[in-house]
C-alpha cells in the first residue's frame, strides 16, 4: 500500500531542516524553540533569521514548557477524517513564558474550561514511535 490510510492521524512530518529539528526535540520530550545568540530573542515557528535584529546566528533553547492560553477556537467540523470523532474540540495560541507563541491543543481541558491567561504546561502524547505531539493541560 502505498502511504497513510486517510484515516491515519496527520503527522507534521517535514522535509523542512528546522521544522524536522523542531519535531525531534518534540520526539524526545523537549519543547525547543529558537533563541537569537545576538539579542537573546526567543522565536517561533523556525527559522533562519532573527525578525528583531537579522542575526543568522542561534541555537535551540528548551523552553520552561510553561504558559498562559491567548486564545483558543473551538472547530466543529473536522477537517480530516481522523478528527470527526473528536470535534468539537479546541485548538490553543499558548503564550509562552519566554515571549512566543505557540499553537497546540489543549488535554484534560473541557471547552467550557477554557479561559484566557489560564496557566499551562506542555505534556507530550506519543503518537507513533518516532513522533510526540506537544499539548497543553492545565498546571
Ligand atoms: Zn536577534
């Protein structure tokens, strides 16, 4: 057979440099973003350049895992197969401590619960063997 089922759940598996190390880290339980070694600037999503300064020089830093949800949406219609039995479910903009943010989906957290500036950590859920998902409970 050739790929995924299209009931399979969608991995953010990318070809991409950056977005393949950002996953790896994920994969070992470690949510890294990208800090500017010339300002000290925290950023995400990946990428080679500093949009405060334009330094080209970084290194992943290990994010506390800590936050405060910024806003959230609540989907009600599945956009793949995989989901339909999940909706209506919501997805989280997390504001991390360290200044960036970050959209994932809450665990152990009703719709209804949802508030803005609640305070939340990062848990992984394994999904396959090479691949965890990074999500949001409350702390
Ligand atoms: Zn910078």
């Amino acid at each position: 057979m050739d790929g995924p089922l299209p009931q399979a759940r969608p991995i953010p598996k990318s070809s991409d440099h950056l977005n393949g190390q950002f996953w790896e880290h994920c994969t070992k339980g470690k949510l890294c973003f990208q800090r500017c070694l010339d300002c000290d600037t925290w950023r995400h999503m990946p990428r080679y350049m500093c949009a405060k300064c334009g330094s080209d020089q970084w290194q992943w830093k290990e994010s506390s895992g800590k936050g405060r949800i910024f806003s959230w949406i609540i989907t009600h219609q599945a956009m793949h197969p995989k989901f339909r039995d999940e909706t209506p479910y919501a997805a989280l903009v997390v504001e991390m401590d360290e200044g960036v943010r970050f959209v994932s989906r809450p665990l152990g957290i009703a719709n209804e619960e949802l508030a803005i500036d609640m305070p939340v950590q990062v848990i992984f859920e394994t999904i396959e063997d090479d691949f965890a998902l990074p999500l949001f409970r409350k702390m």
